[in-house]
C-alpha cells in the first residue's frame, strides 16, 4: 500500500472523553445556516430540489448517529454512519454530474430513455475515493463489514479482560470500548464537515443569487 493509498488515522486525541466526543457530534449537526443561505422558499427547481432534501438527509443521519451514541449503540451508530457516508459520495458526484439529480427523481423503472441510469453506491464510492478523498473507500469499506454483520460487528458484543482469558457478553448494545465510541465521533464529525463543505460548494455553484 502507497502512502497515498493509505487510510488517514481519525483524530481520536480531539476528545477528553466519550460524553466529550458525543458533546462534539451532537453541536455539529447543524444544517439550518445552510438552509438559511440557499433554501428559495417554493422554489421546485432539480437542484434546489435536490439540495433540500440533503439538506434534510444530512441533519437526520446526523441527529440520529448523536442519538444512538447517547443511547451507547454501535449496532445503529455505524450503519447510520455508512448512510451518512454515501450522501457525502453522492453529493461528490452531483457536484460534477448535475444532470444525474433527474436519475433520483423516479424509482429505476420509471426511468426516461434520455436520463441517465442509477449508479450502484459502489461506484459513488469509488469516484469519491478518485477524485477528492483516497482513503474514503477503505473508511466505507469498514463501515459495510459492520453494516453486513462481517467480523466488526460479530465480536462487538464480546469484551475480553485484560489478560484475554475471559470475556463479558451483553444482550443490550453498548460500547465494545471507549476507542470504539471515539473512532465513531471522529468519522462522524469528518463527514459532517465534508457535507457542509459539499453543499455550499452545491449551492455556490448551482443555487447562489446575489444578495439585495
């Protein structure tokens, strides 16, 4: 693996403690000043459109990883993570490809001969990973191990003792360990700011009128 290919660490020393890093999240999940700067009330346009209603997904993902945190749950925490994940993929790729919005306005086999066809989340992905963030698709790929209930999410119930000869089980979700719940602020905290970033540079490019 190339320097470039590899996955960069998330910053877990941003956080005192767990209730810090939750702290953290649940500030950051404001859309609102986004809405505020583009949203034309009754304006149906595709892109103010499209920009609306990630307006929307963001703030809910969002609101609902810092929630479960609260709540002490990976079993929801990542797979809500992920979803987050491939809005930010996808406002990538509708930032270049802003005839793609008229492919998610009806169900794939509604679609029109002259719009163009669905891209599977994996090539969002991967043209996320080429042309803006190298390590986005080893990050997402760790997401889905987690998501599809790979080795991740098997042994996040099961917490060995220090000298690894016992382990505890719990019924209930929580923390497997503290790193757990940071690693899970962190990630979140890099796509919320990668959404924020992504959707001014949507509505600069696409939505922004002079200001009278």
């Amino acid at each position: 693996m190339t320097e470039e290919q590899r996955p960069q660490r998330l910053d877990l020393a941003q956080f005192a403690s767990v209730e810090d890093a939750i702290s953290k999240v649940e500030s950051a999940r404001d859309y609102t000043s986004i809405a505020e700067e583009y949203i034309v009330p009754g304006e149906l346009a595709l892109p103010m459109l499209f920009f609306g209603s990630m307006i929307n997904r963001c703030e809910g993902l969002h609101t609902g990883i810092a929630r479960e945190m609260r709540e002490a749950n990976p079993q929801a925490v990542f797979p809500l993570i992920r979803t987050y994940a491939e809005a930010a993929a996808l406002l990538i790729y509708v930032i270049d490809h802003i005839k793609y919005i008229e492919a998610l306005i009806d169900k794939p086999q509604q679609r029109r001969q002259d719009v163009p066809a669905r891209l599977k989340v994996g090539k969002l992905v991967s043209y996320a990973k080429r042309k803006v963030a190298p390590g986005f698709k080893f990050a997402y790929d760790e997401l889905s191990d987690f998501t599809h209930f790979g080795s991740t999410a098997m042994w996040t119930p099961y917490v060995l003792d220090e000298d690894g000869k016992k382990f505890s089980w719990t019924s209930y979700p929580r923390w497997k360990s503290d790193e757990q719940a940071l690693i899970a602020a962190a990630g979140t905290l890099e796509i919320s700011a990668a959404t924020h970033a992504l959707l001014r540079n949507f509505g600069n490019r696409y939505l922004k009128r002079p200001r009278g």
